[in-house]
C-alpha cells in the first residue's frame, strides 16, 4: 500500500511539474538561432558542445555516487530485489517520462527545465550528505562524491543559463526547494537514495537532451 501510495503521488507530482512548464515559454530555438549572425551561432553551438561533454562527466559521477551510496547503507538497500519507488520532492520532481506531451517540449523550454533542476540539486545533495555524515561518519569516499557532484551541477546550471542568456531565452518558472527532513536513520537512507536515484536520471536525461542539441547545431571547422 504504502509502495502504491508513493508511486501515485510521484507520478501526479511529475505530472504537475511538466505541466508548469509547458506553460511557461513557447521560445523556438531555430528561430533564435536563425535571426542571430554566423559568429554568435557558431559561439552558441560551440557553448551547447562543451555543456554536452559536460553532461558525460555528469553522469558518470551520478552512477558512481549511486553504487557508492548503496554499498555504505547496508541492508536491505544492497539486495538485488530492492527497488523502491522513487520518491520526488518539492523543487525536484521525477526525470521526464517518455511521452509523447514530453516529446513535444521545444529545445528551449528543455534547457530551462534542465537549468531549474540542476539549480536546485546542490541543495538535495548537500542535504543527504550531511545525513550521511551523521549514519555513515567514515564514508569519506561518499561525503567527497557528494561534494563534487554539488559543484558539477552548480557549473552545469551555469553553462545552461549562458545558452539560454545568448539566444535570449528566459528562466524558467521558479521551483522552490523543500528539502525533506526526518529522525528516522532508514527514512534518511531512502532519502538519499531517492535523491541519487534522482541525479542519476536526470544526468541521463540531460546528457540525451545535450546530445541531440549538439548533433542539431555543430560546431562548424571550417572559416565563418
């Protein structure tokens, strides 16, 4: 029941979150990028092509931190057969389904969802590493992964925003954080399992978005 529960409430949450910003910004990015000259084109695409590679890094550490995360919670966490539903939080909601309304987004309003979630992740991240350093004080190697994901996705907001800022794209709607907050020890490891279980789909799906946006608008080689 209480797995159901958490399932139905994820998903109308998710729901929600795409319906928030469908209805923010119908920007084109063609259009942008069109009405903009060679030079600045060619600026942006090369700004979308380090962000890509960027996006790689990204999700290599999400999956690292994951199986690091697991393997110092112990019990059930570490079974084969353990595979909670994702919880998604205020200011976090759930990686995008595979729909066709999701499909649809423009690329535009696909960076500012991107930029809004790795805005506010740092602040989850933080949090259930700060939990960690409480449940599990000599996971060392957990606490610095913890660390250096926070600073990755500060620096991944950053190079989204600067696309966004160079074809005058506007953020997207404001998603405040409401970062959970329990005395239970396996309540706070759930947490911090959802939370990474979070980063790594979202990694993912930024890193798709990335690369299709890089493979649309390539870096030219040759003179402008």
């Amino acid at each position: 029941m209480l797995s159901a529960f958490l399932l139905a409430k994820s998903a109308r949450t998710a729901c929600l979150g795409v319906q928030a910003l469908l209805r923010h910004c119908t920007v084109d990015l063609p259009k942008c990028l069109s009405s903009s000259s060679s030079r600045c084109q060619q600026d942006v695409a090369a700004k979308i092509e380090q962000t890509h590679n960027l996006t790689i890094l990204v999700h290599e550490g999400s999956e690292k931190l994951l199986t690091t995360y697991v393997r110092y919670q112990g019990e059930p966490f570490g079974s084969a057969d353990f595979n909670p539903p994702i919880q998604s939080f205020e200011g976090l909601p759930l990686p995008p389904p595979s729909t066709a309304v999701w499909q649809d987004l423009s690329d535009a309003e696909r960076l500012q969802r991107n930029a809004t979630v790795f805005s506010n992740f740092p602040e989850f991240l933080t949090a259930a590493k700060n939990q960690q350093a409480g449940l599990s004080p000599a996971a060392k190697e957990l606490h610095h992964q913890f660390d250096r994901a926070s600073v990755q996705c500060l620096g991944l907001a950053s190079n989204l925003q600067s696309i966004m800022a160079s074809l005058d794209i506007p953020p997207g709607p404001a998603m405040p954080v409401q970062v959970p907050k329990t005395d239970s020890a396996f309540l706070m490891k759930l947490t911090g399992y959802s939370i990474c279980r979070l980063y790594e789909g979202w990694a993912s799906s930024c890193q798709s978005d990335m690369a299709a946006l890089a493979a649309k608008y390539p870096v030219c080689t040759g003179p402008i």
